[in-house]
C-alpha cells in the first residue's frame, strides 16, 4: 500500500507541480510548442512546460513533431514516468504521464519514436510476465503504431535484452537498434542490424565509440551519419561526462571522437541524454549546468519558488540549431 500511495503522490506532483513554477508566456499553438527557435546559442525549451523545476531528460518526437515525449524523474529515481504533449486540431495538451506509463509501478524512462513513426521504444524495470521474468532489470520495450495511438507495450526480448541492464534505444532508417549495456562494472555501445524481422546478435561498438569504460545514451543518426555518445572519463571533458561526437568515414569506419565543445558542455555532471529532431534541423540536449541559470542563490530566499523554478541545478532540456553539429565535422 505505501508504494502505491507514493506512486499516486507522485503522478499528482507531475500533474500539479508545474503550478508554482517560475512564470511564463505560454502559448496554445505553434510549432515546438510555439517555442522562439534557437539559432547558434542553446536555449532552454519549453521553460515551465518541458524544463521545470524537476528533473527532465530523453526527449523524443514523432516525425511531424505533433507528439513530444520526456521524461520525469524524482529524486535520485526513486520514480520516472515518461510525458507526453500532443498537438490536437492545433492546440497543444498540457503536460501529462503518458498513459502506458501511468499505471506501472515501475520506472519507466528514455523514450525513443523510430524514424518513420511505427514504432516506440522505451526503458522500464517492469515485469515481462510474457517472458516469465519478474526481477527489477531494465529492458528495452516497444509499442507499435495504430492509427493515432500505440499498442500495448511488449519487451523486446533477446538478443537486445538480456540478463544485464539496457538502456537508451535509438534507432536508424533501416531499423537498426543502438543501445547502452552495463557490463563488467563499464557501460557500453552496442548495436543490432534489423534483417528479416528480426534483430541480429547485438555487437559491442569499437573503442572509437566505447572510448572509456563508461559511454551513455549514444544517440544515432537516421542515416547512421554520426553518433553523439555521452562519455565519461576523456581528458577533454569540462565536467564529468560530456557530449563527444564521431563521424561516420564509410563502412562502419568512425572518426576519433570530437568533443562537443563549451556550447553543450559544461563542468556539469549531468550531460547524457541528447536527440536530433526528425527534421534534422534542432539539437536537444539535457543539461543541469548552473551557469545557464539566471538564479541568484545568494539573494532568492523563496526556496519554494526555487525549488520549482526551471535552471535550479536539476537537469533541464535545451535545444540549439543542429547546424552546429556540421562545424565539428573534420575537412
């Protein structure tokens, strides 16, 4: 019973929370939830909307951008649902636990739409009573696209998941799947080739790509152009882990890895968690880095309103023109 009533005050706090937080102009209507585009600076998005005084990461899209999905987290996860905005006859809902998420008694996080829209990839710890597994482990889940809505989530069993944690999904054109697999105390790049319906034998990326022994998130090009990899551990990072960038040279040959610079980076710790917009045309990136902040610690005593206020040292989700991503490409 505690659980549930924990759950509960969680779910209300998600929906109800966003009522102190620091004013702003919302509007009904209009792309990105009728947010001013950025151009070669990061901004932070959806202040009040998206970014709150709480913890959000892993944003994701589908293709027309009419559905924005995140997630929300408490605590050090102790709880994490995944949001959900629509665009509806062209008014924008507000904020809301997406229903498959709602009524789990689990965490549920890093939500990934494929390229083209049919399928919705997710992280949860919940049960697979279809594969008679009932222990807490992250696995990779997915629903598929009908009409306007998803199917019931299923896991998406071996080879992706297995007796280790698995995290962040990202996927191509084709349908090959990149994910995150803890391993050996490291955490690690792999990928999976969609052939015939079926996902091949994950394979371990190469050190180009698993640079350390702790990679995180890697978000993949539709094209499988670049990969952006949180990574922590290179002499180059500002903070802990920090955005690193590797181009594709053709057949499977990447560059070393680029760090992302002091625009996206910063001497936070928490920077793993990015996404490229359908469109290829905006970069968001989740950051809790305090120098984007306008918060005055020194002076601001109304902690309350602190506490809700976007840019409070929880993470946040930015967004920056993707064009900054051609400038790091080597001649």
């Amino acid at each position: 019973m505690k659980n549930y009533l924990w759950i509960f005050l969680f779910i209300l706090n998600l929906f109800i929370g966003c009522d102190n937080f620091q004013k702003v102009e919302t509007v009904s209507s209009g792309n990105y939830l009728g947010q001013t585009p950025p151009l070669n600076q990061p901004k932070l998005f959806a202040p009040g909307i998206v970014s709150t005084g709480m913890y959000e990461r892993d944003i994701t899209m589908t293709p027309d951008a009419n559905e924005i999905y995140f997630s929300r987290i408490l605590g050090n996860f102790e709880f994490s649902k995944i949001m959900v905005i629509k665009r509806i006859n062209g008014v924008w809902t507000d904020p809301e636990v997406a229903s498959f998420s709602m009524n789990s008694n689990n965490k549920d996080l890093e939500p990934c739409i494929s390229p083209d829209g049919s399928k919705f990839y997710f992280v949860s710890d919940r049960p697979d009573s279809a594969g008679k597994r009932y222990d807490k482990n992250n696995d990779i889940w997915v629903m598929n696209r009908i009409g306007s809505d998803w199917s019931k989530p299923f896991n998406l069993g071996s080879p992706i998941n297995s007796d280790l944690p698995e995290f962040f999904p990202s996927l191509t054109n084709n349908g090959t799947i990149y994910f995150t697999r803890d391993l050996d105390g490291g955490s690690y790049i792999y990928k999976s080739v969609f052939i015939n319906g079926k996902f091949t034998e994950p394979k371990k990326l190469n050190n180009k790509i698993n640079s350390t022994n702790n990679q995180f998130n890697a978000f993949i090009a539709p094209d499988e152009s670049y990969i952006i990899v949180p990574t922590y551990g290179r002499k180059e990072s500002l903070g802990a882990t920090d955005y690193f960038i590797c181009f594709d040279l053709g057949h499977e040959v990447w560059t070393d890895p680029i760090h992302m610079g002091s625009l996206i980076n910063s001497k936070s710790r928490d920077e793993y968690s990015s996404f490229v917009s359908r469109d290829g045309r905006y970069l968001f990136f989740m950051s809790s880095d305090f120098n984007k902040s306008n918060v005055n610690f020194k002076e601001d005593y109304n902690l309350k309103g602190l506490h809700n206020m976007p840019e409070n040292g929880s993470p946040d989700i930015y967004w920056i023109s993707a064009d900054f991503i051609k400038t790091l490409k080597p001649d």
